[in-house]
C-alpha cells in the first residue's frame, strides 16, 4: 500500500481553539504514524467570514503544536478557476443547475416536517427550471450570479468511515439539492474541498465528526465527478462539561489565549493524548513522540469534554 496523503485544512474565520488542535493533532499523527504526507490548505472561501491576520495565526498555532506538513500551503481564493471548471462540468453532466431561490423561499416552500439536520429541505423548486446552456454560460462568465444547486442522486449514499464505521445517509431525503456554487460568484464549500481534495491526491481526510453528514454530499460530488474517493475519518469534537459543543460560554479557549495563560504546548499535547487515549495520564509530550505508537483505535468513540483544567 502506498503512504498515505492527508491534509490539514484551517479556516481563517477564527482563532483555533482546543477542539481543533485535537482535530489536527490526530490527522497529524494519523498519516505521521503512517510515512505519508501531510498538506495544508487554507479555506478562506468564506467571504465576509474571514478574519484578517486569522491565517498566519492559525500557521503560528499549528507551529506551535508541533505539526507540519510537506509542501507549500495552498490557498482555496487562489483556485476559483479550478472550482469554475469542475462547476461547468457538472452542469454538463446535467448534475448542477440555476437556482434563484433565496434562504426565505427555501424555508418558506419547507413546511414544519421537512426540516432537515441542516435546516429546510429543499423542495427542488429550480430543477429543470432554466435550460442548462444558460446555466453553462452563465458559469464562464464573470459577475454575479445566482446559485447553483447540486442535483443529488436519489437512495442512501454509504460509507465506511475509519472511526464511526459502516454509515449510510439520504441526502435527498435529509437535506435535498444543495448550494454549490454561491451568489458571491465563488465556490461552495462543499465543492471546492472535493476538488482541491482530489486535486491533491488525498486519500486521507480525518477531521471533526460535525462533518460527518458532509461526507456524503461529498461522496455524491466525487462519483458525478468520477474522482476517486478517499477514506474519511471523523472524530468527535471536544464538548463543554454541559455536553454542548465548546462555544464562548465554556471560557477561552483559543490556543492564543491559553498560550498567554502560560500553557505549554507540552502540557496542552500530554492532555489531548490523555484525553484521546493516546496516553494514561496528561504527561506533557510532544506530538513527535505520540507517532511511534498511535493508533486510530485507542481513540475513544466518546467526545472529549473539556472541564475547564488540563490536569487529571
Ligand atoms: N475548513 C474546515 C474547518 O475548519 C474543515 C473542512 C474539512 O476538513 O473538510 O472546519
């Protein structure tokens, strides 16, 4: 088999905080601990979300923890093109079309029982609705445009997830066509993180389990895009000691602030491998010295919950 390529794929929307050091820490040692290869992509697609100066942080953060990775980062606002292309192929395969639709219509055309996980379904209000040579022109040209919804393929998309293991979900029937190319005239998450994926030749992705329902729709884009699909992993977040996903009420905890704190990235590394099973107790260590002997299956099925201290 050869080594596998994986890949760390910050937003700049924030500062990283305890919960995506834990993220990062095991996509790290997940390909370490395997000779593979390791990339770092910036997702700064998402527009006004974007913070200044959130990316050479988020490169000081990683650092800090002592990951790396082997080639020059890349940069998801510098490959629209890329995006573009895969977008028009789509609308050629007859598998993405216009959509005017706003988020009011969406929710309005949604009554109460077709709410989704991920809010109103939708109703496929746009299929078929403008001929799709429009579509194709308007996607060579610049400027704004409206939406472009992916047409999802009917029936249970499933997947053998390295952590959760044999997972099935209906797309259509949980969330239906979604958006994936926006107004702004730029990608979609869901899009641009298949391309680039492929692009790259990653066959490992190991990232929080929030995106666990996006692996679908992703697995949707790579079959219409006959792109191969890679292993995904996905591990639980870190939770507050109230069970709810670690948020500002939970306190501070961006890596920047706990560094100012005093916190070692020693200390901050022995309690995530305690924490993940990596380790009996909450010794510091480097993340160099956790590579000998991981293994995914130590990490416990369970989300990690912070309680406010990094000692046992
Ligand atoms: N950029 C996303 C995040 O920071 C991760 C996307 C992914 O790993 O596919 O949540």
């Amino acid at each position: 088999m050869s080594a596998p390529i994986g890949r760390l794929a910050p937003s700049p929307t924030g500062v990283l905080h305890l919960g995506n050091a834990r993220s990062f820490l095991l996509a790290w040692l997940d390909i370490r601990a395997r000779n593979g290869q390791l990339l770092l992509r910036i997702e700064d697609l998402d527009g006004p979300r974007i913070r200044a100066g959130a990316e050479q942080a988020a490169i000081q953060d990683l650092l800090w923890l002592g990951l790396d990775w082997d080639a020059e980062c890349q940069r998801q606002s510098e490959r629209l093109l890329v995006y573009r292309q895969a977008l028009e192929q789509l609308i050629h395969k007859q598998r993405a079309y216009l959509c005017n639709c706003t988020r009011r219509d969406v929710e309005n055309a949604a009554s109460a029982p077709n709410l989704g996980e991920e809010g109103p379904i939708y109703p496929g209000t746009c299929v078929a609705r403008f001929d799709h040579t429009a579509a194709a022109k308007l996607a060579q040209q610049d400027g704004v445009m409206p939406n472009f919804r992916f047409l999802v393929a009917p029936g249970i998309t499933q997947f053998v997830d390295r952590f959760v293991g044999p997972t099935a979900m209906d797309v259509a029937q949980q969330l239906g066509d979604f958006v994936i190319w926006k107004r702004a005239d730029e990608a979609a998450y869901q899009l641009a993180v298949v391309v680039d994926d492929a692009a790259s030749h990653i066959d490992e992705i190991l990232r929080g389990d929030d995106l666990l329902f996006s692996a679908a729709r992703q697995i949707q884009i790579y079959t219409a895009l006959e792109l191969p699909i890679p292993h995904f992993a996905h591990v639980p977040l870190i939770r507050g000691a109230d069970g709810r996903r670690l948020a500002k009420r939970h306190g501070d905890t961006s890596l920047r602030s706990l560094r100012e704190q005093g916190l070692s990235s020693k200390q901050l590394l022995g309690w995530l491998a305690w924490q993940s099973g990596l380790q009996a107790a909450p010794t510091p260590c480097t993340a160099a010295e956790l590579v000998a002997d991981f293994d995914l299956q130590c990490v416990p099925p369970t989300p990690v919950t912070w309680r406010g201290s990094f000692n046992a």
